[in-house]
C-alpha cells in the first residue's frame, strides 16, 4: 500500500500501528519477564536446532524474485510431527544456562518456528491476517496467541519479540531474523541462527532486506520504504532521518548515494500476502 499526502500517511500509519502493532508492555507487564535476563556467560553449551534446519532444508523455496517462501502445502505428517517436536524440546530447554548470543539464536529460531507451525496449523490461509477475529480486541491477533509453555511462563510471539527480544539486545536487527509469514516481510533464512556466528547473520539478514525492493522504493523523487520500519518506529531511531541513517548503513554503495538526498519519508507499504511457495 503506497499513501500520498502527509496528513493521510499519519492517519493510514496510526491506524496500521494500532491493528498490526502489539501495544507497548507496561512495566508491571514486564516484570514477570526479568526471568528471561539471566544468563551465564561461562556457558559453551550450544542449543540443538538440526531439527529446525532439516525442516528448513526440506521446505524453504528461495526464489528468482528474491523472497525466501515455505512449501507449506507439501509438509507431510512425519516433519509436522518433527516440527512439534522441535518446538517441544525448545520449551524444556533451561535456557538461563546459556551465553547471552546462544540465547538470542535460540528466540529468533523459536519465534521463527513457532510462526511456521501457526501457518501450518491453519494451512491453507492466503495471509496470517486472516486468522485475526473480528471484534476481540488485541487478543484477535495470532500474535498475541499463547503457543509455548516456557518455564511455566505462557508465552506468545508479541512476548519473544516485544517481551524478550527487544527489551534484552535492543537491536534493529532483530527485526530481519524473525518471520511474519508474508512476502512482505524480511526474509525466512535457510539456516537457523547460532550464538557463534549471530552478529554476522543478523548484518547479512539486514543487508539481504535493505537492499531488497520490498525494502526501499525510490520513484519520481519520493522514498517509499516497507512498513516495517513504521510499526517499529523506535526501534530504528526513533526518526524518519534516523530510518534513513539505518538503511544507508545496510544499502550497497549505489542505493546509499541515492537515500544521502532524503531526509524524510514519503510513504510505506507492505504485501501481507502469505509466503507460501504456491502462490
């Protein structure tokens, strides 16, 4: 969706935070998730996810137009079954034992997968919108569903992401690992994010995406970007300059010298439809 005019960006922006974005956990909210700060860096212990690879390897259709899509209709019963598994294991794990970069592979490939079974658990959908009800309120949002018991904690995507994630590394980038199941969104990777190479997968993810079309848009003297730098407005500095900054640390050379002209927005949009190798 591309908007013109300034006054009609802001309302078309407010309203898509409010539908789409979760909103800002209170600090009561997030007490009870201080549990998640611990973590031993003496720790060389590495969480196991071949089993998330092996799904990965099976399903993940890259393809010639640059999005990573999920042959979700061509999972059979035993990998739906391996997938539950996995995610099982992952909610036994005592993940306080772990160095702090073992954690965050171990949340980004959880969410990841999480969000793949939800696809699946209602598959076929032509969007994860689709499964949002009607009049419930935030609680109509597939990502404040509770899918995973984590040391007797329920947990939801909106709490790895904006409970756990965010607040503990404070990085933009996380924002190119985790998966919303659309073509619109950064890229599922093919291989799950490890505490020994982590810094290094999450510049390429957000190398990946910045320079995607998906990404930026420059048309008739206006910078159109993906929504996704609105819904997470701070996350990214906090400014449209500040946005801007952060793409041109990413772009390659060309497309940086191109955003050194703007100093403000003109528009964002998003494609919502599902990543399903299908379509």
């Amino acid at each position: 969706m591309r908007s013109t005019g300034k006054g009609l960006l802001r309302v078309l922006v407010c309203l898509a935070m409010l539908s789409l974005a979760p909103e800002a956990p209170i600090a009561d909210e997030l007490q009870g998730f201080e549990r998640w700060h611990q973590h031993d860096e003496r720790s060389a212990m590495q969480v196991d996810h071949a089993p998330w690879e092996a799904f990965l390897l099976n399903y993940l259709r890259p393809g010639a137009d640059g999005v990573h899509r999920v042959a979700y209709g061509e999972v059979n019963a035993r990998d739906r079954r391996a997938l539950s598994s996995y995610v099982d294991a992952m909610g036994e794990v005592d993940i306080a034992a772990y160095r702090r970069p073992e954690q965050m592979a171990y949340w980004i490939n959880l969410y990841n997968a999480l969000m793949v079974k939800l696809v699946l658990d209602h598959y076929p959908i032509a969007s994860l919108r689709k499964l949002e009800r009607p009049g419930a309120g935030s609680k109509s949002s597939p990502w404040n569903r509770p899918l995973i018991v984590i040391d007797r904690a329920s947990l939801s995507l909106n709490d790895i992401e904006h409970r756990i994630l965010k607040p503990i590394w404070n990085d933009p980038r996380i924002h190119y690992a985790i998966t919303c199941a659309a073509v619109g969104c950064p890229n599922l990777q093919p291989i799950p994010f490890s505490g020994r190479r982590l810094d290094q997968q999450l510049s390429d993810a957000a190398m990946a995406y910045v320079n995607d079309p998906r990404c930026i848009e420059i048309e008739n003297g206006e910078l159109h970007v993906s929504s996704l730098y609105r819904w997470n407005f701070q996350a990214f500095g906090g400014s449209e300059r500040a946005i801007i900054q952060h793409l041109m640390a990413y772009a390659e050379p060309e497309l940086a010298m191109s955003l050194q002209s703007f100093d403000r927005l003109h528009g964002d949009r998003f494609d919502w439809r599902l990543n399903d190798a299908v379509r």
